[in-house]
C-alpha cells in the first residue's frame, strides 16, 4: 500500500482571489481608487480603520465567494500534485458561516477533480493534519506542525518567517522538480 503525502492548501488568497473583489467592492462603494500596491503589509480594514465593519461586512454576503477568480494556474498545477499527493482544500469557512454554499459551490465549479471529501470547512487550521500546508495567512502556518508554505498575498509581503511560494509555478517547482514527491 503506497501512502501519499499530503498537502493542505487554503483557499482565499491561494486558489480564490478574494483580495481583488473586496478591493473593487470598496473602490466603487465609496468612491475611492486604492489599488493592490497600496495594500502591501496591509489588510484593506487597517487602511480605513474607520471603515473596517462595512469593509468586513462585505464577505457575509452569502454570495461573495462564489464568483471569486481563480488564481493563475492553480487548477493546472493542483491537477498534477493530485497524481501525486493527497490534497485538500482546507478553508476557515467559521469565521464567515454564509460562506459555506458559495465556497463550496465555486470549488464544485473550479476544481472538480477532487472529491467532495478533500474540501475541509473549519475554524482553526491547527486542526489539520498534513504534511504541508500552502497558505497566506502566518497565524495559520504558526500552529501547523508539518512544512508550511506562505503564498505570497499582498498583506504578508514583508513576512519572513516562513518558506514563501510566490505562485503556482513556484509551487509546482517546489513539489515535483525538486523531488519531494
């Protein structure tokens, strides 16, 4: 019996560009033009400090993930690991429970390949036991106890702590051309 290594990988801000339309939504709401850069080191709530319950209050919009782009060639490169590892989307779908139906549909629709059983709703990542998990959140990779991987978002672009991957490029690179498999 061959045991396959397994990776866990977050959606929001690995698979799901969740950054983009919270950023458009806030744009055209208050008539702003903030933009990706200026959100470096940041979260959009810590910009407009003021603002920040109507800025979270967009995500409980049970319709909000549903619609989220995909992050370039994340469907492609989560299809090869797949022939090799054990992969589970893990998203920490508690902290905004009206999410649940949009996740899980838009995962239906974006990574069909994988089985309703490797997509995990939860609150504390902690829980997750894998091998590797792919994130961009430090708080999730702090308490994880395999090989965290920080995904490059814009609020954690000056963290150091951990290995970073930029892109799925760098993550393909990462687990099949360097012989982790």
């Amino acid at each position: 019996m061959i045991i396959l290594k397994r990776i866990a990988i977050d959606m929001d801000e690995v698979i799901a560009d969740f950054q983009l339309k919270h950023l458009n939504l806030y744009n055209d709401n208050f008539d702003e033009s903030l933009t990706i850069e200026e959100l470096h080191g940041k979260r959009l709530w810590d910009l407009r400090p003021h603002l920040a319950k109507e800025i979270l209050a967009y995500v409980d919009d049970p319709t909000y993930f549903r619609d989220l782009r995909v992050i370039e060639e994340s469907q492609q490169v989560i299809r090869e690991l797949h022939q090799h590892y054990e992969i589970f989307i893990v998203t920490a779908a508690m902290e905004h429970p009206s999410s649940f139906t949009a996740k899980y549909e838009w995962l239906k629709e974006h990574f069909p390949f994988l089985s309703d059983n490797n997509f995990v709703f939860c609150g504390d990542k902690s829980i997750i036991l894998a091998d590797y998990l792919i994130d961009d959140s430090p708080k999730n990779l702090k308490q994880f106890l395999g090989q965290g991987l920080l995904f490059t978002a814009p609020h954690n672009i000056y963290e150091t702590e951990y290995v970073r991957v930029h892109n799925w490029k760098e993550v393909r690179e990462y687990f099949l051309n360097e012989g982790i498999v």
